[in-house]
C-alpha cells in the first residue's frame, strides 16, 4: 500500500489566486473565483467552504507544461485536506502525435521530418491503425483511448487530427464528437466540440480516470438539456488542432504552408497586428453606447506590445472598413488578426456605428482575394459557425433551403478556407463551431445576471469578448506554441468563470450563464498546427 501524507490547509480568499496571475489587473479585482494548482499526483481527502453554500471544482490538465490539479473555489475560506501519492510521471517519448487517415499519410512524412528537425519529436499514426487496436463505443472514442495511451506511454503534448469530411459527403476522416448542449436559444442543441479529444482526464473520487463524457452513461455525450446532464472536466491534458482536409491536395498544401511558415522566422512583416471590428449589438437602451467589436478589437491590441497596430473600424479607426480595404490591408501580411463581431459558416459580419439593418461583409469571396503569399497570420475570429467545418453543399437535401440561409451550404467554412487557402490566408484560425456569444451595457442587463456597473464594458469581462482577447494575453506572456496559448486561454477562462454542475437547465431566457460559459469553451476550434511556432523558428 502506498503511505498517504496528509495535509490540512485553510486558505483565506483575501489573496490573488495563484493560476489567475495571467488575468489583467484591471479585472481581477471582479473575479470571485480563486485557483489553487496542486501536482498530478495530489489526492483531495477533503474540502470544506465558508460559507457552507459556497462551490468548487476540481479538475485536471495541463498547464505550463505540467499536469496538474486545479481546485477552483467561490468560497471566502477553504479548507483542504490532501495527502501526496508517489509521483505520477511518463517516459518523455514524444512530443506531437499526428492522426490521420492512411490516405493522406504519405503527405505528411514530409511535416513530420520538419519536425523533428525543429526538436518537435513526433509519431505518425494512422486512423487505419487505431481502429483496429482500441476499443471504443465508435471511432471517436477509440481515437480518444488512443490519446490517453499516447500521454501515458509517451507523455505527448500536443495532437494534430489531419482529416474533415469526405469531399462533400457527412462521413468523416477523422470523426468529429458533438456536444450536446442545448443553450435554449431555439436555435441548436448539439455543435462539434474538439475538446472532447483534448480534455482526456478528470478527478472523481480522489482517483484520476478517464473523462468519456458520458457520465450518465446513456450514450449521448456532453449532454446537457432539460431531462439529462453530463459532468464535464473539459480542462486540455493535450493541446489540439485539426486540419480538416477534405482532399489530399489540401493536405499537401497545409504541409507545405507549415514547413514554409516555420522555417522563415523573424520577419518585419510579423510584427503587424490587424484588427477587424463594428457596432456589434444596440445597447442604448441599457444605458450604454459601446461599439463592442471595436472595444474588444481595442482590448486584444493593448497586450500587443511591440507590434504595429492597425485598426479597420467602422468608426474612427486607422482604416475604413470596407471589405475591399480589409483585402487590401490583410493582403499586406501580418503575425495576428483578430475580427470581433458575428458570422456564419460563410461569412464574418458587423454593423455601422448605431444601424444595426445593415452589414458589412467579409465572406469566402474576400478570402479569396486575399495575396499576402506567404505572410500568415494566425486569425482569433469572434462570431458565431465561423468555424464550423461539416458544412457541405448537400446540405439541402437534409435540411432543405434553411441551410442556405444559415450559410451552411458552402463547400467549406470560413475558418478552414481562410486556413488552407493557397498563396495567402491564414497559418490557422481559431473560431467557434455554433453560436457565439456575447454581452452588452455595463450591469446585469443580459445573460450575466450578477455582473455590477463598474465603468467597464460587460463586452470585454465575459463569454467570447474576454475570451478572445485573453488569447493574446497568454501570447504576450512568452508563450509562442500555438497550441499551448489556445490550451492555457481555455483553462484560465474555466478557472476565472468555473461551471457549476448544480445548476438545472431553466428552460427560460435569458440563457443560463453556466450553459454559456460551458458552451463558449467547447465551440472554441483550432484550425491549424497545434505544436506551430508562432512566428517560426529564427
């Protein structure tokens, strides 16, 4: 039997928490939630709250390249009770798995030597070769019994899925997992959520297990509605992007796009950020008059230090947008591009200043226009089914002529044309698969009903507008692997707004914030290379 030392803790929440450090001064003052990160190999005896009402999570993943044990608390005192087990470790084998179909492998043998050579070790393995090795309920599941094997006898970080749908058809590559939430807002009640094949743990009764996301066990994952619930971790234990290629040129593309990109770092052209923003949602109402995709465009560049910011506003910005001067200035090359805003599958959008009847556009036709050649960006877009990549043509024979309407009808979606778009385009997008979401004015006046005026716009303190922007936070930290940024933005946005799973699916609007915040965290795709140097290497 192994000895368990047990300790006793009280911590009094009158200090910062420890993993919120990266959380901007001027709003962690608002946060009433506190992290405390304990080694892997922690085991949680106890905790007791003051007062008595007050919540916790406990949850598992990693960050600053440990795994570790979060406890996230509301309580003004926590006591803790934990005894220390032998250290938990793995042999440091490998750092990046790429899964992919044996179709597209031989492309990326080339990514792979690429890799090494920039002291990424890494292990191609075949879609093909999972299937017939590990046991699952489908191919999803035994693709994620891979990656716990992969961490537990390779300590890997980072998963790269090469492979979306076939052609225009709704079978898949590399099977997609959909969560099963619904938001209440009439609109969807299951997205694609690749956080399922990130978040590979999560701690239940003292004991780390496997996090199938079937917690009621009744084969509908991530359920989360009226009748049922599942019990989410979502922390990543691995960083993870997809490229969702549909053809092998695609793939021979992006390889080539990577090894480019990578190779050739330190330019001029990098150290340009472009932001993309309008009059989002009316607010006068509420007492307010933000340009929300403005203040949130305004809040990502004010942790960008060092770059020269260029703002493509609707009002008072350095360029006028127009969809042909945001061709024009993202034709030019750039390191980051952040639009805030709306979208669907085939188009990113705003309003004027205080004219919420018209739009202005950024669709699939301006991404086609893009010529920055061989300056890529990696593109945050803030809008929702930006990227939401099972779109298809054939979609009307499902759905019938709403799908053109809700742009689902493209070939492909904006994120992923933007991505894998030669001679121009993004290096990866990070987007959502459903909707996106929002808040507006300053107090409780929408989906955040405990949020108090405090002269800062509720746009840039919660869901998608502090998200967003905190991606560019981490990045101003010293984290430079893309994965790593997308992982650690994902794990302070649960850490800062923890879920609470005692919460009952109300039926009314507004939308609960707990199915939002649940929501925003598992829609949030990357389209792209997940060990990428951001920059490449010099």
């Amino acid at each position: 039997m192994k000895k368990v030392v047990v300790f006793v803790i009280f911590l009094l929440m009158i200090f910062p928490s420890i993993s919120n450090s990266s959380i901007s001064k001027s709003l962690i003052r608002k946060s009433i939630h506190h992290t405390y990160i304990f080694p892997i190999g922690t085991k949680i005896i106890d905790i007791e709250c003051y007062p008595p009402n007050a919540t916790y999570n406990i949850g598992v993943g990693l960050y600053n390249g440990s795994r570790v044990i979060f406890v996230t608390t509301d309580a003004q005192k926590l006591k803790i009770k934990f005894g220390k087990n032998e250290t938990i470790s793995f042999n440091d084998i490998y750092d990046l798995v790429i899964i992919s179909p044996k179709k597209f492998s031989k492309y990326l043998e080339k990514l792979v030597q690429h890799k090494e050579k920039n002291g990424i070790r890494t292990k191609l393995v075949t879609t093909e070769e999972i299937y017939s090795n590990y046991n699952g309920r489908d191919n999803a599941e035994k693709i994620k019994y891979f990656i716990k094997d992969a961490i537990e006898k390779w300590n890997i970080k980072y998963v790269l899925l090469v492979g979306g749908m076939k052609g225009q058809r709704f079978k898949w590559y590399v099977p997609v997992r959909y969560s099963h939430l619904d938001d209440n807002s009439s609109w969807e009640t299951s997205y694609i959520t690749d956080l399922y094949y990130a978040d590979i743990y999560k701690y239940e009764n003292g004991e780390i297990k496997f996090d199938d996301w079937d917690s009621n066990g009744n084969g509908i994952f991530a359920e989360w509605n009226a009748n049922n619930k599942d019990v989410l971790d979502m922390y990543p234990d691995v960083y993870v992007g997809r490229l969702p290629c549909r053809y092998k040129f695609e793939v021979k593309q992006m390889v080539e796009k990577i090894i480019e990109y990578e190779s050739n770092g330190n330019k001029e052209w990098f150290k340009r950020m472009v932001v993309i923003g309008g009059d989002s949602f009316p607010d006068k109402e509420v007492g307010t008059d933000y340009i929300e995709g403005q203040v949130e465009c305004d809040y990502a560049l004010s942790f960008m230090e060092g770059f020269e910011h260029i703002r493509i506003y609707v009002k008072g910005g350095d360029v006028e947008f127009t969809p042909e001067n945001a061709v024009k200035v993202l034709s030019e090359g750039e390191g980051f591009v952040y639009f805030s805003g709306h979208g669907n599958p085939a188009s990113w959008a705003t309003h004027p200043y205080n004219d919420f009847d018209t739009w202005i556009d950024f669709g699939l036709d301006e991404i086609k226009k893009l010529s920055n050649g061989n300056k890529l960006p990696v593109v945050v877009v803030g809008g929702c089914h930006n990227c939401q990549f099972n779109v298809s043509v054939l979609r009307i024979f499902k759905e019938g002529i709403w799908a053109y309407f809700l742009g689902e009808m493209a070939p492909e979606c904006w994120g992923w044309l933007f991505t894998r778009k030669a001679d121009g385009g993004s290096i990866a997008t990070i987007g959502n698969t459903g909707l996106g979401y929002g808040t507006i004015g300053d107090g409780p006046v929408d989906e955040i009903p405990d949020s108090v005026p405090d002269g800062i716009p509720d746009c840039i303190q919660y869901l998608g507008g502090w998200l967003e922007p905190h991606f560019f936070e981490v990045y101003s930290k010293g984290k430079d692997i893309l994965g790593e940024v997308w992982g650690t933005a994902l794990i302070d946005y649960l850490n800062k707004f923890p879920i609470n799973w005692s919460k009952d699916w109300t039926g009314v609007k507004p939308y609960t914030v707990d199915l939002v915040n649940c929501k925003t965290v598992q829609e949030w795709v990357l389209l792209g290379d997940p060990s990428l140097k951001i920059g490449g290497y010099t």
